[in-house]
C-alpha cells in the first residue's frame, strides 16, 4: 500500500526562500508611488520622499536644562564654597537683557536662555539661597553643567530625516520643532484586494451549506491600511479562472498592487495561477516556508501581483514575509525587516529541514521571570483564533530540526507587522 502524507507541503518541486523571492520582486518591481505634500497633523504613517534638512538649530539659543543658578564657571573657588550676588532672574521666553557681570549669580528657569558670558548652572537642590540675597555654591561642579548649548539637539543645515523613512509621531514632531509645517511624502499606495472562491460568503449575507464567511479580506485590509494603503475592496470572486483573469486586468490600469487570498494552490478550482498567466506574467509561485507555501508573484499589465493562500494563519504569515516588504518597496520605503526578539522556548517541536516554519505562540514569564514563547495548542492553518490568542510568531529557520524546552527562539511580535 502506497504511504499516505499528512503534509500539505509534501508535493514535488523546487522551493524559493523568502530572501530570494524579495530579492527578485526588487529586481523587477520599482517603485511606483508619486509624491505630494502633507500637512503635519496628516503626515504620521507616511513615506518621506526627499531628505530633510533642518532649517535652524534646535535649541535656537543656549538654554538651562534645571531650575537653579548660572554663573560663569571662572568666578568658582576651587576648593571649598563660592558665595555669589544674586543679579538678577530669568524665566522660560524671558531674557536677562545684558551680559552676566563677574561674581555675581543669576537665578534662571529650565528652559530659558543663558545669559551671555555664563557657561554653567547649579541646580537649585545643590545651592543655598542666602537671607542677604547671595548664594552659596559647593565646588567640584564641571564647566558646561546643566547647560544646553545652541544646536545641541539639532543643528542647521544637518539631515534630520532621511527619504524613505516612515513617519512616526516623533519624527513629525522633530519636522516640528525645525518650524516646518508640511512634507513632501509619496502618494498612498492604491490596492485592489479581493477574494476567491465559491466557499465563502460575504459577512452579513445568509450562509449557504458549505459555506464559510469571508475573513481574509477584512485582516488583510486593515494591514494594509495601517501601511499607508489606499485599498479598493473588490470583493469575492468565483472559481472561474475567466472571471478571475477580467478582475485581474480591469484592476492593474489604476492600482498598484493587487492582492488576491485564495485559489493559488493545486487543485482543480484553484484559478489564481493560470488567470495571472493568462492576464501577464508569473515571477515565482512557491515559498520555502509553512504556513503559506503556495504564494503567486508577478505582473499583470505592469502592475504587481500577489496571490496568498486562502487559510487565515498563512494569510498572515504570508503578508508579514512578502505583502509587506513588497508594499514598502513600491511605496519607496525603506524596508527593514520586523524585529525579532530572542526569547526561550516552553515547547518542544519538530520540524522538516530546508523550510522555515512560524509556530503561533504566547509570551508569558517563566518560573524564574525569564520570557518565554508558549506554543498554541492547535496547528492548523485555519484556526483563526489561534491568531487571536497568540502573540506572535515563533521563527524557526531552515536549518533547524527540532527545537526543545529552554532553547533560545527568535520572536516575531503581531506589533511588529504594522
């Protein structure tokens, strides 16, 4: 009797890794995205499109760092107690108006601007205000203390963001502190997303036997909005490749990217593959990865393709490895990849050599406080709320064959995929 597998990966034929699939999309894809202004209370999660270059210093002006008093570090005893007059005070958007006098001291605020000729400031806690208006100032403080000099923070004419950069809140709050107000960042990315398949219904609508509602669509626009995406939701389409194919062509003339779940593995209503074909090119098909082998990459009429399998846990770790990357790529994003954080394993696993595999995992302390990834209970790629009540992915590379209780694993955060 024939041996039977219970691996939906097992069948024949050379396998891509994730790097070399990226590096080819590179290759062939550039981006496509044009650029535009936005205000700053519109610029977070934006790409920048030039360097930006800061037009004045941050701080403009030499200023205290505490609440205390500046003096000119020449006036200071070396040894022992220095007592000074007190000449005068300065507050936050004031200014002394003259020069510091030698031997005298000035009370100042944080924030506000050194007197010219004080080099040094004494925090209030270490000095001693004196009934007959001097202080007294301990020694051994060093020149400069608690002193801000102009520029510090940024200076004029330095590239303080560089092209390519998502916007965070406070890279749009450094832009403001130079006294800008908008950016030149690249236009959205427009998205064309739909589903296939005669299985799945539209939430909301009555559900047929046989049928399932459609939830890959939902996860995948919201990740691609939090990218930045303009996405054009397209729907469900049926299992007919000439269906799918007229989709595929009336779509690439006004986005981007069109990204597709479902329909791209072997079966005989599987017509994601052949529609590509037929409407432009294929680039690669299969990934060296579990879940989410069966991946379509390539161009339809000049526009990029993606088609993920329809099983919601390879839709997600498909997106995170290909969509992703691909999306920051065409929007002229710099691309990083997410963050790994090592952690210990509490699972044992097994797994083939030569593909890298992704285990849904929880983070929780150890016995001994140390982090470590607790495997979710169930594997299969379409449990969804594995998802939910996971916090990431566990990365287990293709050289690896088993991983043990106490092993150091690599973590990949949901967090880290918008």
């Amino acid at each position: 009797m024939a041996q039977l597998s219970d691996d939906c990966f097992a069948f024949g034929g050379a396998l891509m890794r994730v790097e070399e699939a990226l590096a080819l999309l590179a290759s062939r894809l550039a981006p496509v995205t044009g650029t535009e202004r936005a205000g700053l209370a519109e610029a977070a999660g934006r790409v920048l499109a030039a360097d930006l270059e800061a037009p004045r210093d941050v701080p403009p002006f030499a200023n205290s760092a505490v609440d205390g008093y500046a003096v000119r570090h020449a006036d200071l005893a070396r040894e022992g107690d220095t007592v000074l007059a007190v000449g005068g005070r300065v507050a936050a958007g004031g200014a002394l108006g003259r020069p510091i006098r030698p031997g005298e001291a000035i009370r100042i605020f944080t924030g506000a601007p050194m007197p010219e000729g004080a080099d040094t400031v004494f925090m209030q806690e270490d000095a001693e205000a004196l009934p007959d208006g001097t202080v007294r100032l301990p020694a051994g403080l060093r020149r400069g203390a608690n002193a801000r000099e102009a520029g510090e923070d940024v200076a004029a004419g330095s590239v303080i963001l560089r092209a390519g950069r998502r916007l965070r809140p406070q890279d749009v709050g450094l832009a403001a502190s130079v006294g800008l107000t908008a950016l030149e960042v690249r236009t959205p990315l427009r998205v064309a997303l739909f589903s296939t398949g005669d299985e799945i219904a539209e939430p909301g609508t009555p559900l047929a036997p046989g049928r399932l509602y459609d939830s890959n669509r939902f996860t995948l626009a919201a990740l691609l909005r939090c990218l930045g995406c303009r996405v054009t939701d397209l729907g469900i389409l049926p299992d007919r490749r000439e269906a799918v194919a007229a989709a595929l062509a009336a779509a690439a003339p006004t986005h981007d990217l069109i990204l597709t779940s479902g329909g791209v593995s072997t079966g005989e209503e599987d017509h994601v593959k052949a529609a590509v074909e037929a409407a432009g090119s294929l680039f690669l098909w299969r990934l060296a990865i579990k879940p989410g082998r069966p991946v379509a990459m390539g161009q339809v009429g000049g526009t990029a393709f993606v088609g993920l399998p329809g099983n919601p846990v390879a839709v997600m770790v498909t997106f995170a490895h290909i969509v992703r990357p691909l999306a920051l790529h065409l929007m002229g994003a710099a691309v990083a990849p997410p963050a790994r954080f090592a952690v210990r394993s509490a699972f044992d696993y097994r797994k083939k050599q030569g593909r890298r595999e992704y285990v849904r995992a929880s983070l929780a302390p150890g016995a001994d406080g140390v982090t470590e990834a607790r495997k979710f209970p169930r594997e299969g790629a379409g449990i969804l709320s594995s998802l939910v009540e996971s916090d990431g992915l566990v990365e287990l590379g293709e050289e690896v064959r088993a991983v043990a209780p106490g092993e150091t694993v690599a973590f990949l955060p949901f967090s880290e995929l918008a």
